[in-house]
C-alpha cells in the first residue's frame, strides 16, 4: 500500500498538469485585473485572489507528495 505523501506516476501528472493550468490561468487573471473596464477588473482581482490560493495549494500538493 502506498504512503499517504507519495503519488504513483499517473497521480503525479495529473497534479503537475493541474498546477500548470493554475499558473496559466493566474497569468490571464492578471491580464483581466488591469481592464479598462471597472467592473471586469473587480472581477479580475477577485478571482485572481482565489486562483493564488488553489495555486499555492496545488504547489504544496506537489512538494509534499514529491518522492
């Protein structure tokens, strides 16, 4: 039986693939927070301040569980 902080490789991928695509959508939720549009830019910033999080948590997911 596996340990509880070790993933099997599949695993792994897919929380790699997983903190990528949070990076990425960080990245674009920048982009929106700047809009001249002060609405879409509220919006932005909300949503940017909860991809951080998942990101952050995906990132500690990964050293965490890195053998």
């Amino acid at each position: 039986m596996a340990e509880v902080n070790t993933l099997g490789e599949r695993d792994a991928e897919k929380l790699v693939k997983a903190a990528q695509c949070a990076d990425l959508l960080v990245a674009d939720l920048r982009d929106l927070n700047i809009a001249e549009n002060p609405l879409l830019a509220e919006m932005g910033m909300e949503l940017l301040q909860q991809a951080a999080v998942l990101k952050q948590r995906l990132d500690r997911l990964a050293v965490i569980t890195k053998s």
